[in-house]
C-alpha cells in the first residue's frame, strides 16, 4: 500500500549559528538559525503550524516561542517551550513527527539556542531576550508558551542534602563505577578516556559551526596540566561539556505532502521511528549507576520501530556531556567506541560545544545534512540531567517502509521503575561504597568527595566525605570499600 504522503514526516530544511565575536541574546541566535532554515525554499514560514522552543538557560522571558514567531514573521497556530533537559530536541522532533503521522499537523519549526559566551563577557550578567532584537517589541504583549514535557526535579532530597547537583560531580560518581569494573586507578582510566574522546575532536575540527576546531590527542585530552586542570576525579576539563558557547539550531519538520508543495521535497530526509524512556529518576535510587537500562530501551524500541539492527545504521550521534554518556551508549548499542562509524557527526559537547539543553538539534541538523549529502540511515540519542531522561530518532536518506513509527518502551519503562533502591537521607554505621568522585578546586585541592553507598539493609545512602577526610582521597576511587557513615546530613569515613 503507498504511503499516505501527508502523514509522512520529513525534516525539510536546517539551519546553524554560532557567534564568537559581537555579544548577543539566545533569540538572536536562534533566530538566524530559523531564518537559515526558512530560507532554503520559498514560502516555508507557511508551512509552520507550530513553534517548539528548546528550553533556554539564557534569560528569554516567558514568550521565547512567541518571540520568535514575531520576529520571524510566522503565524503558527501555537508556540511552546520545554521543560529543561538535553533531550528534548530529538524529544520534540518525535513528538513532531508523530503528531505529523496522525494527521494533526503539517509543519513544526523546533528551535533553542545559547548565549552564554556573550553572557560570560558582560560579567556574567544575563543577555536580554530582546536585546539586539528590539525591533520585535519587548514581548510583555505575547502570551506565555505552553511548557511541556516532565519538569521534576533532576535530584531527590539525598542528593541536595550533600551538594549532589553539579553534573560534573554526578557523572563522574557514574565513571567511577565503570572504572572500577574496568579494573583501573583513575590515572589509568583517564588514559583510556582519552582514546575514546580523541576522535570527538577530529569530527570537531571539520564542523564549520563548531566551538572548539581543533584536533587533539588523547594524551592533550587525558594528561592533567595548568591549562587542562582536573575538576573532578577522573575528568580533566577537556573532557567535559563546554557551556560557554553562543549557538543556535533549527529544524522545519514537515509532512512529505507539504514538502512536495512547497516544491523542495527533493530536500527532504526521513524520520524513520524515535523512542523515550527514563532511567531510575534520582541517580541515589539507581541499582547500577554505571550503565543506563533506560537508553538501552530507547534505542532497542527505536531500531526495532524502523525494522533496522544496530549493523544498519550508518552513522551515529551519541550524546556526550561526557565521557560516561558515551561509554553507556556505546554499551546499550552493543558496540565498541572504536567502531568504524564513529560516534558523533558533530564533534560532542566538549568539542564541537555544549550549548545548555540544545545541543543535540545540532546533531540532529548535521545528520540530516549528511544523510542528504551521503545517503543512508543515521541514530541521533539525546539524555537530560543526570542520563535520566533519554530520547532516540533514526533517520533515513530514503522512505520507511510503512512510515514512521514510534518505539514502545511501556514494559521495559515498567520493569527499570521497578528496579529503584530505596534511598535513605540519615543513617549511622557501616555502608559499602557504590559510586565515588573527589572533586578538585582550581587550586589543585580537594573540594569535595561524595558518594553513593550501600547500608547494610540495602538501602543506597548519599554522603559527603567528613572534612578531616578530604586531603587523603586525592585521587582515590572508593568503590567497593566500606566507609562509616553518620550525621545529618550524612557524612562519611573511610574504614570500618
């Protein structure tokens, strides 16, 4: 049976910024992405039916959507924006093109952007919305976005108790734990990050809208010096996301139907099938917080939606805050981080720029870009706060068979909720360690040192390192070993 073309999903049209010299606001950039993307055919701001903001780390106002659309000239039946989380691209890709697939509209402009290099420069004052736009009106006249997707909280009471919260400190507690299983000191185990991350870069140097150009090798990423200081055990800083960037992306997702319209079909890349799932919410309840079950049920649903294995794929975008999110993808997709794929079309979040929750728009943008260029199938996955919140889309060069669809994850989504550890907030004696990380100050000394661990009644416990404790855990996985815990809020020893 043929396709019913207007419920096909394609992304039509794509566009990029990035702004390294004048100051400017997020909409700013958001908006030259837009009118870049608009303009690749004519009459395409018609096509818009709905404006789908990327939620915005920069000051926007409650109207981003509206603004945009003002500025733009768009006249879309509604504007919304996201609740915060670096999935919510691909997030809102999906749920675009499933609204495409059934019936109820023809054309979504998704769209974010950050300024935070231009907020840097100002002393770290917020960049206006209207700043440099002023052209739009202030926006006080516009009507809020709806705001969709989930908005808990990314931490629980465990973790704020002990200062748990930066993602840095988090995701490295998540290392820690593949380092242990990997058998390595923190040393060892950053020299082998180092090769993982060292092609990031060579995929960076190439990207005309990347931060950060520039090949390195893995001992300039992995060596700790003045220039690459450690933050917090195993990661230097070139392993990190890089925030402060000026960036923005947009993607115009139409049906196939209103591409043909608009006579530039021939533009057109496929969305083949895209899936969501969570992990544990709170990373203290995790049974394991050194894999993610929830991306391995994203990306299973997604491959099985588009009738592809993994071996299928052509190219892949895997998100990469950091080292962990990649080690975890790259487990949950069966493969190794050396396959001849590669693992990013854009260069990463260290590397190519880690513009607060848009990034993977970005990657979305350059997959298509490629698929258009080069043919085949592409594997974008996108995560939010702390690898909780996970979104997965496949594209293809050509038509799906049977059009797009979405992955079921109910019961896999079921089964990871149901693997939640009771979490504990205040308790005294003995406890094994699940997840460590010794933070470091600019000074090369140690900040901080929390961790995750067991109590004997199985219960997972959050505690900070006792400050007479701090100066001997310098660069020291604690993994495995037993620590006392007591106090309120928790606070820990190493040894029985």
């Amino acid at each position: 049976m043929p396709l019913d073309e207007s419920r096909v999903p394609v992304v039509l049209s794509t566009g990029q910024s990035i702004e390294r010299d004048a100051t400017v606001s997020a909409l700013d950039l958001a908006e030259r992405a837009a009118r870049r993307c608009l303009d690749a055919g004519s009459g395409l701001d018609t096509l818009v039916q709905l404006v789908s903001v990327v939620d915005v780390l920069s000051e926007t106002g409650p109207a981003p959507g509206a603004l945009l659309a003002r500025r733009l000239g768009l006249a879309p039946a509604r504007t919304e924006v996201s609740t915060i989380g670096g999935n919510s691209p691909q997030w809102l890709v999906n749920r675009a093109a499933a609204a495409i697939s059934a019936g109820e509209l023809h054309g979504v402009l998704v769209l974010g952007a950050e300024a935070q290099r231009s907020a840097k420069v100002r002393g770290g004052n917020r960049v206006s919305a209207v700043e440099g736009g002023a052209h739009a009106g202030s926006g006080q006249d516009l009507v809020p976005d709806a705001v969709v997707g989930d908005d808990r909280s990314g931490v629980g009471a465990a973790e704020l108790s002990v200062g748990l919260v930066a993602p840095v400190h988090v995701y490295a507690l998540f290392e820690s734990v593949i380092e242990q299983r990997a058998g390595r000191t923190p040393a060892e185990h950053r020299a082998v990050l180092g090769e993982l991350m060292a092609p990031f870069t060579e995929v960076a140097a190439a990207h005309r809208s990347a931060w950060f150009p520039e090949v390195r090798t893995p001992a300039a990423l992995a060596t700790v010096t003045p220039d690459n200081r450690l933050v917090a055990e195993p990661y230097p800083k070139r392993m990190c996301a890089f925030l402060h960037v000026d960036q923005g992306a947009a993607v115009l997702v139409t049906s196939l139907a209103a591409a043909r319209t608009a006579g530039v079909a021939d533009r057109a890349v496929y969305c083949w099938s895209g899936a969501d799932a969570t992990d544990v919410w709170f990373p203290s309840a995790r049974p394991d917080p050194g894999s993610s079950p929830g991306l391995r049920a994203a990306l299973s649903a997604a491959t099985a939606a588009a009738q592809l294995g993994v071996d299928d794929i052509g190219a892949f975008d895997v998100y990469s805050c950091f080292p962990c999110a990649v080690e975890m993808a790259v487990e949950a997709l069966g493969i190794t981080g050396t396959d001849t794929r590669g693992l990013t079309v854009t260069g990463g979040l260290p590397y190519f720029g880690g513009p607060g929750n848009n990034y993977s728009l970005h990657a979305i943008a350059t997959m298509v870009e490629r698929l258009r260029e080069r043919g085949g199938t592409g594997l974008v996955s996108a995560l939010g706060w702390y690898a909780t919140k996970h979104a997965v889309g496949i594209y293809g060069a050509a038509p799906p068979q049977g059009g797009w669809r979405r992955g079921d994850t109910g019961e896999a989504q079921r089964a990871i909720d149901a693997s939640a550890v009771a979490v504990a907030t205040e308790a005294q004696g003995p406890a094994v360690v699940v997840a460590s990380t010794v933070a470091v100050a600019p000074d090369g000394s140690v900040s901080a040192a929390p961790v995750i661990a067991r109590l004997a009644d199985g219960r997972h416990i959050a505690a900070a390192a006792a400050p007479t404790e701090l100066a001997g855990l310098a660069g020291r996985n604690l993994v495995g070993e037993l620590v006392d815990v007591s106090g309120r809020p928790p606070r820990y020893r190493v040894g029985p």
